[in-house]
C-alpha cells in the first residue's frame, strides 16, 4: 500500500483502551472520526474513556463499543472476533496496547506472576493477532500496532519478565511483518519511553517486599514517566499514518536506541549514569 493510511470511517480496536496509552490513542481516533472497539478488563476505566469521547464530540462522535477482556486469557480473546463482527462487522486496525508490569528481581518474582506477565504481555498480543487477522484480512487496508517498550530495545536489572516480553513482542512484530509483506496488512512495532501511565504504581509486587523499598522503586520509576499520554498517542498515529514499520516514542526511546546500538555491550552503565 502506498500513501497515507486514513482513519475516518475505519474500525480499531484497542486493547488497555481503560487508561493509559490505550485511552488517550482511543480519542485521538475518535477526533479523526475512526469507529471504535474499545477493550479491557477495567470496566470504569473503559466508560471513562467513552465519556470522554463523548464529552469532545458529542453527537459527532463515530461509532464507539466497549467490551471487558482479559488478554491473558486464551478462550475469551477466541470468542471476541465474534462479538466484533457482530457489534462492527468488520476490522481494519488492531492495536496490542494492554500491558502489566512486576516488581522485583528474577529471584523475587514468583513463576505465577512471570506467567501472569508474560500471558498478558505476549501470549495476549500473538493470540489476539491470530484471532483477528482473518478480519484485518478482508480490509482493503489494515494495520496491526503491537506497543513494545523501551526495554524491548534496552534490558535492565528488575525488569526480567517485562523485557522478556517486550524483546518477544518485539520479535514477533518484525518477523511477522516480513511475512505480511505483499498483503493488505502492515504492521508497526511501538517503542514507547517513559509515558506518563499509572504502570509503575500499579505493578504487582512480590510478597514479602520492604513496603519503603517498593515506594522507594515506584518513584524512581514514576521520575522517568514524563512524556503525556496525548502526546505519544499523536506520535502512534502519526506512524501508523505514514505506514512506518517502527516507531520511537519520546527523547528518551530514541537516545536510548541510540546508545543501545553503539554500545550493544557497554550500554547497562551508560543508561544507569543517564538514569540518575
């Protein structure tokens, strides 16, 4: 496909669409008059972000459903497609936005919570893909947006499941988009910094942590979440919008990738001295 991709009149939907990323990238496209499939497993979270549409455009507004949706959960994203085609009747943009984070070391973290994580992070974004390809297929023009991180680019200490994933969405994002070529179907991969989302305050954390070294860890984290959720959202678009394959979102993702490829060995003490 050539050209710029347009948004009005098509389907998305989002996944972690209840806050977030997901929420501020939800509105974004509703301004552009793209309908709406709007899903997580915040359901407060997701009526806020209608109401939100709503209060913007009021009668203007395009099409907008909401649906509960545990992306960890294998036989609720296969009876979703389903509930698509008969709320929307057909797909056109797949965004993979839902994501959860731990605390702790590799040894802190229990194997339940690395499952948990990595069902959500990964497995979540390769079964909604499977699920929703055939759709994305019968569009006359589809992207699939699979958000990565910052430390799908980067690996640091105390993020072992979350990089694991991230590096993983990462992966699958590119090989599948090699695979895709030829298609109506392009894929981007997101590489987002440090947006500012309630991720790090809501991490699950190990039992047994010093309470005053995980809010010791949650604030160093939250100094780093500085970019607004708008902004990225614009930045999302804007690639998809141009069919980039990949996009950096925010000053840090892209001095870090930077860095990362100069000093593919070196880069944990360069990052950590930036850090502080």
């Amino acid at each position: 496909m050539s050209g710029l991709m347009r948004f009005r009149d098509r389907h998305a939907l989002i996944t972690g669409a209840g806050s977030g990323i997901g929420a501020a990238t939800a509105r974004a496209l509703a301004r552009r008059g793209c309908n709406l499939v709007l899903a997580d497993i915040n359901e407060a979270g997701l009526e806020a972000t209608r109401a939100a549409i709503g209060d913007e455009l009021g009668n203007r507004r395009p099409l907008v459903t909401t649906h509960r949706l545990d992306v960890g959960k294998a036989d609720e994203i296969a009876a979703f497609p389903e509930v698509v085609a008969r709320t929307h009747g057909k797909l056109d943009i797949l965004m993979n936005n839902a994501g959860v984070t731990t605390g702790g070391t590799f040894e802190q973290v229990p194997e339940q919570d690395f499952e948990w994580l990595i069902d959500i992070n990964f497995w979540g974004v390769v079964r909604m893909t499977r699920a929703f390809l055939p759709m994305l297929h019968e569009s006359d023009d589809a992207r699939l947006v699979n958000v990565s991180s910052l430390y799908g680019l980067i690996a640091p200490p105390g993020q072992t499941a979350y990089s694991a994933a991230k590096f993983a969405v990462r992966g699958f994002s590119n090989a599948l988009a090699q695979e895709l070529a030829g298609t109506r179907i392009g894929v981007t991969v997101v590489h987002p910094g440090g947006v500012r989302t309630a991720i790090a305050t809501s991490a699950r954390v190990p039992a047994g942590a010093e309470p005053a070294d995980v809010a010791r860890e949650q604030k160093r984290y939250e100094r780093l979440l500085r970019l607004a959720p708008e902004t990225a959202a614009d930045i999302i678009l804007g690639a998809v919008e141009r069919r980039k394959n990949r996009v950096l979102v925010g000053s840090d993702a892209k001095v870090v990738s930077v860095i990362e490829r100069l000093f593919p060995v070196s880069y944990p003490a360069i990052v950590a001295k930036l850090s502080r």
